[in-house]
C-alpha cells in the first residue's frame, strides 16, 4: 500500500506558521497586510511562492536592511517542528510500522520555502519518498502504474476531486482539520472524511482489513 500525504495543513499548521511571519515581521514596522499583498504580488509574478525576492521587496519598500530580514525569517522556519498538528507525529511513526506501506510526501519542488519547512520539522525521516510536483499534484501518476492501493490524505477537496477524476481506484482520504483555510471548500468524490489524522488511520486500518 502508498499512502500519499500533502504537508500544508495536513501535517503543518501553515496558518499559524504565516501569522508567526508576520508577527515577526511587524518588529520591522511591516504591518500585515503589507506582507500578505507582497507575498500574493510575488506569487502572482512566478506563479509559486520565492521567500528571496519577497524579502527584497519587502526590504527595499520598508528601507530595511534585507539581511536582518533573512535572519528573522530563517529563525521562524527554523522552528517549523513547533507548527506540526499536535497529531502528525503520531501518525506518522504509526503508518511507518505498516508492513509493505510507502509513504510519500507531496510538495511543490520550485518553492523553497516549502523545502525549508519540511526539512526544519524534522518529518523527513518518516517518508520513502518526497515527490516533487511541479504543476500539479496530479504528478503522483508518476509513481505507479497500478493506483488500486493508493491511499492520499489531503486538506485541499478541490484536489482529491481533480485527482478522482483521473484515478478513480484511488482512495481519498479529505482531512477537513477545524478552522482550517479549505474547510469549506467541498469534495463531492472523496472516500472518506476526517478531522483529524486519527480518524484517517482508522479508515487506512479497515482498508489495510477489507484487502486481505
Ligand atoms: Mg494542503
């Protein structure tokens, strides 16, 4: 079996992470509105999200010294580990002692922020595999041929109905965590729903049951 996770509020309250940016930031006069309308500029410009040229700008406009910038920011990354869900690390360390189960986890490789994130939360070590999308996360056809015993667990419904569409064996786990940005954003093909990744494991337990 594959069970294939996304990070982004999944595992990773990136929420709180952003409001500890831009809290941080704030000690430099950047009020937030300023560092949300720089960050969607620059996402709008690329297409996904570089931390270097929105320090720039940020620096530049505020007449800021950029390295302090960097500095503060590589701090709150650095502390990525304290932004896991309280329930990820469990998981993760229960799914690794699944026999024959590969994990994967899904991430945006051209964002290096992204790569930061996962590398500082210290959740590398639980995956046998990172995969690099690089449009869409409809890469992991790239994986295997055979999907009957995929299983994917993502906050994002829009996703999982993009990904059944095209592969319809796959099981879909929506992880619908409380106050989450995409908890209203609807799933019509999901598998099953889940506000925690304690309930996703039970559902990955009753499929691992109903195979054999
Ligand atoms: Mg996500």
């Amino acid at each position: 079996m594959k069970i294939i996770l996304d990070f982004d509020y999944t595992l990773f309250n990136a929420q709180d992470f952003k409001q500890a940016l831009r809290d941080r930031f704030s000690l430099f006069g950047i009020s937030s509105e300023q560092f949300d309308d720089s960050y969607f500029t620059i996402k709008q410009q690329l297409g996904y999200y570089n931390y270097n040229k929105h320090l720039k700008m940020l620096a530049q406009n505020n007449k800021i010294n950029e390295n302090d910038l960097i500095l503060s920011f590589q701090e709150i990354v650095d502390s990525a580990r304290e932004f896991l869900y309280p329930d990820s690390l469990f998981f993760l360390k229960t799914i690794k002692n699944i026999p024959d189960a590969f994990i994967y986890l899904l991430t945006f490789g051209q964002d290096k922020l992204q790569q930061s994130k996962i590398e500082a939360s210290g959740i590398k070590k639980y995956f046998d595999k990172i995969i690099d999308t690089t449009n869409s996360k409809m890469d992991l056809l790239k994986i295997d041929r055979n999907v009957s015993d995929i299983v994917i667990i993502n906050d994002r419904g829009k996703e999982i109905d993009e990904i059944k569409q095209q592969l319809p064996p796959v099981k879909a786990i929506w992880l619908r965590r409380p106050y989450s940005l995409y908890f209203n954003e609807g799933c019509r093909q999901k598998d099953f729903e889940a506000s925690t990744l304690s309930e996703a494991l039970s559902f990955i337990k009753t499929f691992i049951n109903n195979k054999d």
